[in-house]
C-alpha cells in the first residue's frame, strides 16, 4: 500500500516533466496555428491583423507565460480548447478514446491467445522441425510492416470472399456490439500479428530457461508428466518476460496506431493527434500527449503490480 | 531373489553422437532392499549421471542411455525394466518408488508455488488425494522431516526458509509416498556444516523408520563413513572400485581410492596442523594487520520514508591481529559475518567502527602501498572472461597508477611460472582453464602487488577435493617463500585444520573462541565450536548416530542503539581463550 502511494506520488513530477517537454517541443516546430488554419492566405494578414489574431490565441506571449497559464487551467481540470473542433481538448480525446483502448485490448488478447501456446510449443520441440517453423513464422510477423499486412487483409478478403472491412461511422462497443467488432476485428488481428510474434519469441525463450531449472527437474523426479510440469512448473516462472514485453506494446497501441487507423478508416487517437500536429492545434497537441504518458504509467504500474501476483519473491518498493 | 536394483554395464553418451560421447561407460552395482551404497567421485566422474539414468531423468539433461540394462524389482515382486520403459509408466515409478533429492535445495523447488502445494502435488499424483486430505497428507510429511509449526509453514513460499529447512522439505516431497529407494545427489554439499549434520541424521533415522534402500552420491567420502553399507568409487565415467564399507576405507586397492583417502583433507581434531611458522611469544615483532573493535552494521529501514528502524549486526566488535607469516582462520557458518569482516578489512564495505592498521611493518622492501589482497571463492566468477590473462594480472598494477612495462611482464611471467602455469598462459583466456588452474591465476593476480597480507575468502571451496590439496601447497609454499599473512576465511574444518596456524571461531557476528589451531581443534571450549567440530563428517567416526539438533541462529537484527555487552574471556593456555557464555 505504501509502495502504492510513493508510486502515484510520482505520476505528478512525471506529468510536468512531460509536459514541459512537449510544450517546447511543438513550438520549435516552425509555423504557427494561424499560418495553418489559414494556409496561403495567412500572407496576406497585416501585422496589425496578425498580432491581434495571436493575442486571441494567446500566442503572443513568451512560452513560459503561455505554459503557466496552461498549467493554472490545467489545475482547474481544463485542459484547453482545441482550436480546429472548437471544443474542449478532454471532450475530443475521450471520444475517440474507447476505440483506441478497446483496439488495444483486442490486440493484446490475439497476441497472448496466440502467441504464448506458440512459444510454449516451440520452446517445448526445441530444435525440431515444428519449431522452426514457429520461429519462421514469428520472425516473418516482427518483420512484416502492418501497412503491407493490413492492405493483404482487405485484398484477399475482398477478392477471394467478396467481403469488405465494415468501414463507415464508429459503433461503440455498448451500442451496437456485433458491427462493433466487425469493424475492430481486423484492425485488431493487424496489430495483434506482429504483437504476437514478439510474444512468440519471447515466451520461447524464457520457457527454454525455466525448462533447464533445478525445480523442473524436480516435478519430474516426482512424477510429474510432461503436460503438467508445462503448464503448471515452468509457465508461470515464464511469465515475467511475457508481462514486460505485453505492458509495453500495450501502452504504445494505447498512443494509438496511425497507419492502421488510417487504412481501415478508424477515428482513432493516433490519427487524431497527428492531425493536430499538423494543424499546429497547441492544446489539442499538449492535452493528448499528457494523456498517453498518464496511461503509459497506469500501464506500468499494474506490469509491476502483476510482477507481484505471479512471483513471491518479488516485493515491491524494498531498497 | 533379485536385488531391489540391478544395473549391469550402463552406458551413458551426450551429444548428437552419444556413442562416441561417453561420460558413463559401463558401470554396474546391486543394491539390495534396506541397503545403502555411497557413490563417491569428483565432479565430471559420471556419479550424478549414473543416478540420473536410474530414473531416466538423464533424458531431459540432453543425456542419452546407449546400452547396458536398469532393472528395479517392484514391491510386487516384478521386476520394471527402466530402460525399455515409457514415459507414462515411468511417470508412474518416479516419485512411488524411486525418490530423488538435489544438491541445491534453493533452486529445487518451484520459487511461485508454495511448499504445500509442491509436496501435495505428490499425493495427488500418486495417491489420488485432493483437497483438505492431501493437505493433511502434506503436514504430516512436514512432521516427519521435523519441521517445526509444519500447518503454518505450507503456506510459505521457499524464498521464506533457510537452505537446511528446504532441504528437509525436499526430503519431505521425496518421502512423501514411501518410495522403497532414495536417491541422494549430494544432498548436503550446498548447507552448512551443523546443517549438513541435522540433515545426515535425519536421513539415518528415516531410512531406519522407513527400510528403503538409498543410493548417496557425495565427493566427501568422509561424509559417506556414517550412513553408507557399500562404497562405489567412480572416476572418469568408469567404478574403479566397489566393496562393503570397511574394506574400502581401510584395505583401498584402487591408486584413486587411496588418493582420495589420504592425498584429501580429512579433519583429524587437531592432530594435522602444520608445524611450521608458529607464532613465536616475543612482542618485539609488529603485526602485518591488526584490527581492533570492528563493527559493519546495515540499516533496515522501514515505514513510508524509510527511515531506519533497526541494524543488522552483521560483525560486532571482531578484534584479532595477523603476524607475517601467519595464517589466521576465521572459520563460522553461512550468515555469521566472517566474509563481511574480510570485506570491511579490504574497504568493499564500509565499516561502522573499528580501527585497521595493516602493513605497520613491511616483511619486505619491496612491498607496496596496499598491502592487503584478496582471492576470492569462485574461480570461475572472478576472472573477466573478456580479457586476457596478461590483462588480468596487470589489472592491479594499473589500478595502483602503475605502468606496465618489461618489469611487470617479467613479474607476470614470474608469478605464472611460480603458481604452475606456463608462460603461453598470458596470451589465452579464462575459459581455457580449469578450476584449479583459474584459481591459481586468482592467487598469481593478488600477489602481483607485492602484499604483505593475503584475503582468502573461501579460497578452495568450489575445487574439487583433490585439486584443493594441490591449491592448499601452493599457498604454503608461497606463506614461507614471500612471508605472506594469509587471513583464510572459511567453513570447511579439514581444509582449516591443514593450513592455518591460529583460528578464529566467528557467530552470530562475534569470535566466540580463538587461538592456536592445535588447542582449538583439540580442546573446544565454547559451546558453539564444540557444535562446529562435532559435526565434522569424518572417516574415524564411522557409522556415528547423528543428534538432530534444531536450535536456530539468533536475528542479527537489533534495534536502532543496541550495543552487545563487552565480551569477557575465559584464558586457556597462553595462546587460546573463548568468550564467556551467559
């Protein structure tokens, strides 16, 4: 518990850190947001009309001024105004939040459901023929770029089954849960296959070194057979890595997946927020990024958390 | 009848080509129900392999039986052939009929599981027992390797207990179905001496309660003297020699057995100290190290902001002197703060108090500024695998500001050449070399420096037997040529009693007894080295009964201020005294 309040205790400094970072960052960009919501026409702004268009902004200021007084809304739970929805930024990142989490969490389950019985098997017919083939198949899945894996989807679908991806306008999950799906299934099996592979690799490995510990080789001077010194011995003293590894790509499909989003047409955060950087939208730019790094250290809290559930001699916060 | 197991020619190869690959080439015995056979050998002599293919788990260690036969007769009196075997019915023996227990109870057990669920594991599979019966079942076996408060420690995960209390578990686990064989793979070797003995008495008497047979592989044939009714010495894959106990300890045929029965250290109560460079009674010379009321304490630290609330102890008021020339000893158990003593003497930790004053007198001219090196326990360990072993040996000198030029090369080539090593050595790496010979390096790099005081930590512990002898010769070679001080740190009494001309007793972070090497081995007068010398296996004590003894070692955990009581001496002859007991 105590460990738990020293952890959350830090998100704050964290958070700042963050968002200093990305508040300089996106100003070193060159242009502003009336350059870009204007286009070629912004040339023809007086400077007089120019200054005053900044002063509504509130860009006109030194950027430490501008930070302060983002930090003081940000106090009071607001996060800014996004200048190309013209509303605020938390209203348009929770919208398109719950697709991007559920995207996530589809991905990461066809990742563990197929990745860790993979690596299981493998690791269990070290050096055999099925193996490699495993090994063949998981090294094709880290190496296969999502784009091309996302557009061989839709071609064989469509051309061998005459069937299209639902594109269209999103269905959340409680409204219409079967179009839903239709429309996040593939995206999902997109990401999941090259989420997979590394989990593949990875449960491999770490189920290679347990099957050559000591204790092993005890479950089996007791009799154990081989199915139960698997899945009952050696897996969960796997399963460290295979959290590490699950934890991390979960919390980057939590930022969102730009391309992926894009192919199959999905409102997504990624698509959202490259948007914003290109339309130089600050507090859109500003308040999305502090949320992914909020979720990424949730993410990292509950990997360490599950550390603790799957191995006692793991004890959180002793020095 | 047929004997409960008969193994006749086995043949065990590694490897793609197992064939060519041999490490056991063919062995055989008989052992008869109720009986127990030592199998005594070195590492690498086939010992643990010959064990592991009684119950076929060689297979899963890349092992593969290439020809001989394993015949075990069964309580029904039909008679398993193992090697013909398949893997279901074999999962059916092991466990029922044949237990097995592992060098390294710390990592023999499954670190997420706890200890009830692991040894009702073996009800479940071979009993069929279930829930609150299996259970039962599982406290009961705990009662019988005597653990103490057995209902509550099933819940405990093994990171909780002590080496000793999860060897006694593992031996619970192996018992648990009353196989009529026990296999034994040096259980002992990993524990404590006092714990070594706890253990080898339990085993005595389970093995009276119980009549099963017990195959005890060691490479202590000391330990073997008081539990084994046949002796099997195995070297390089082969059984050089087999017989009843009594003739092989005291009528050996084989050159081997007879080099592991006197070449080896065996602890002779005294009897084996050396002669020579004993301390003489002037007060003229001045000590090499001198270390005066040290103390190393840890803080634990607990609550929010991990303020300290408490100590470890871990050495408390320890104060000896070294002269030059001489080997001190510290002997003590596992956690009993003699290692932390060499490490504050070196500065690897920094103590809390205490004063050391080391080199106050240089033996030699030539001696230099940091008089005080160290050898460390694991020869394999604490070589840089990436460097070569000219870097290894100039490492000190350039870490002291020196230069290597054609002096050092002709002091690395030197000290090579004085340690048994050729001089090609300097090109080749760590890997190249054995176990010896890599300590041997070890002892070359921490002369390289001219010391007057040498830290052996454990120096000879990992070799095996008979390259610990050759090591220990070396070292007091090099005592008398170079009037080195050795302060020799370690558990094993045997090796103690041939190199060390004073001993320090250390407990619980306190010497409880020092002197001369002769009257401490001889005449024990703390209760604790009484404990210590009384639970040295050796050949004279054959067939001894073990007491079990589970008195525990204090906490060395103390709250924030606590200072011990100032010790009091009791004086034994001019060269020996003890710590008043309370």
């Amino acid at each position: 518990m105590n460990y738990l309040m020293r952890r959350l205790a830090t998100f704050p400094l964290v958070l700042i850190g963050v968002s200093v970072l990305v508040f300089v960052a996106i100003r070193m960009v060159p242009g502003d947001s009336i350059t870009a919501m204007l286009g070629t026409e912004a040339g023809l702004l007086t400077p007089a009309q120019r200054d005053a268009l900044a002063a509504y902004f509130g860009i006109d200021q030194p950027w430490f001024i501008q930070y302060w007084r983002w930090v003081l809304g940000l106090l009071h739970g607001n996060l800014g105004i996004s200048v190309t929805y013209g509303k605020p930024v938390l209203d348009v990142i929770l919208e398109r939040f719950p697709l991007t989490l559920e995207l996530a969490l589809l991905a990461m389950i066809i990742a563990l459901a197929v990745g860790m019985p993979a690596g299981v098997f493998a690791a269990t017919h070290n050096e055999k023929l099925s193996d490699l083939g495993v090994r063949v198949v998981a090294m094709i899945g880290q190496s296969t770029p999502n784009f091309v894996l996302a557009l061989l989807i839709i071609y064989t679908l469509s051309a061998g089954f005459g069937v299209l991806p639902t594109m269209g306008a999103f269905s959340p999950l409680w409204q219409d849960p079967l179009r839903n799906l239709s429309q996040l299934l593939l995206p999902a099996v997109t990401l999941g296959f090259a989420f997979a592979a590394s989990v593949t690799r990875i449960s491999r490995s770490a189920m290679l070194d347990v099957l050559s510990d000591d204790y092993v080789r005890t479950a089996r001077s007791k009799g154990a057979s081989n199915r139960t010194v698997i899945w009952r011995h050696a897996l969960p003293n796997a399963l460290i890595p295979v959290v590490t590894l699950s934890g991390i790509e979960f919390g980057y499909l939590l930022g969102g997946a730009v391309i992926v989003e894009q192919i199959y047409a999905l409102p997504g955060l990624g698509r959202m927020i490259l948007d914003a950087i290109l339309q130089r939208d600050y507090a859109l730019v500003q308040g999305s990024v502090l949320f992914i790094a909020f979720n990424f250290m949730i993410v990292n809290l509950l990997v360490d958390l599950a550390y603790v559930a799957l191995d006692p001699r793991i004890r959180l916060g002793e020095r | 009848m047929m004997p409960l197991l008969s193994i006749t020619d086995l043949r065990v190869g590694f490897g793609r080509n197992p064939e060519a690959n041999e490490v056991v080439r063919g062995v055989g015995f008989d052992l008869a129900e109720g009986e127990t056979l030592a199998i005594v050998g070195e590492s690498g002599s086939g010992k643990s392999v010959t064990a592991l293919s009684i119950n076929r788990l060689v297979d899963y260690g890349g092992g593969r039986i290439t020809g001989g036969s394993i015949k075990l007769r069964r309580a029904d009196n039909s008679v398993f052939d193992l090697l013909t075997a398949t893997e279901p019915q074999l999962t059916k023996i092991r466990g029922a009929e044949i237990g097995m227990i592992f060098q390294e109870p710390m990592t023999s057990l499954n670190p997420v599981l706890t200890i009830g669920t692991q040894i009702e594991e073996s009800f479940r599979l071979h009993r069929g027992l279930t829930g609150r019966q299996a259970t039962a079942a599982a406290k009961d076996a705990l009662d019988r390797v005597r653990i103490p408060d057995a209902a509550r420690r099933l819940e405990y995960t093994p990171n909780q207990l002590s080496g000793g209390m999860l060897q006694r578990v593992m031996i619970a686990m192996a018992l648990a179905c009353n196989p009529r064989l026990l296999i034994a793979d040096e259980p002992t070797t990993a524990l404590d001496v006092t714990v070594q003995a706890q253990i080898m008495a339990l085993l005595a008497e389970l093995k009276r309660e119980t009549g099963m047979s017990m195959i005890f592989i060691t490479h202590d044939i000391g330990l073997v003297a008081g539990i084994a009714d046949k002796i099997m010495v195995m070297q390089g894959g082969e059984a050089v020699e087999q017989g009843e106990l009594n003739q092989i300890l005291d009528h050996p045929q084989h050159p081997y057995t007879q080099h592991l029965l006197h070449a080896v250290p065996h602890f002779a109560s005294g009897r084996a100290t050396r002669s020579d460079g004993r301390r003489e009674q002037d007060k003229g010379t001045e000590p090499a190290l001198k270390v005066d009321g040290l103390v190393v304490r840890f803080p634990v630290k607990s609550g929010f902001f991990g303020r300290a609330s408490g100590a470890v102890h871990a050495v408390d008021g320890v104060d000896f002197d070294l002269m030059p020339g001489e080997t001190l000893a510290i002997v003590g158990e596992s956690g009993s703060g003699k290692s932390t003593t060499a490490r504050a003497i070196l500065g690897l930790v920094r103590s809390t108090r205490g004063t050391f004053s080391a080199g106050a007198r240089k033996a030699a001219a030539e001696q230099s500024a940091l008089p005080v090196q160290m050898v460390f326990q694991n020869p394999y360990a604490s070589l840089n695998p990436r460097l070569s072993i000219a870097s290894i040996l100039a490492e000190p000198v350039i870490a002291t500001g020196g230069r290597v030029n054609a002096q050092t090369r002709t002091k690395m080539a030197a000290l090579l050449k004085r340690v048994g090593l050729p001089e090609s050595s300097l090109e080749r790496y760590p890997h190249e070399f054995s176990g010896g010979q890599r300590q041997r390096l070890c002892i070359a790099r921490a002369l390289m420096l001219n010391p007057s005081v040498v830290v052996l930590d454990e120096a000879v512990s990992a070799l095996d037997v008979s390259v610990q002898a050759r090591v220990l010769e070396l070292l007091v070679e090099l005592q008398r040529e170079f009037g080195l001080a050795y302060l020799f740190i370690s558990h094993d009494m045997a090796v103690v009693e041939r190199i060390a001309h004073r001993i320090a007793v250390i407990y619980a972070g306190q010497i409880v007894e020092i002197g001369d090497a002769t009257s401490v081995l001889s005449e024990p007068k703390h209760s604790y080295t009484k404990k210590l010398i009384a639970a040295v296996p050796t050949i004279d004590r054959r067939r001894e009964h073990f007491e079990l003894d589970t008195r525990q070692v204090p906490s060395l955990v103390r709250p924030l201020g606590f200072e011990p009581e100032p010790a009091r001496w009791d004086e034994f002859g001019p060269d020996h005294r003890a710590r008043v007991e309370a």
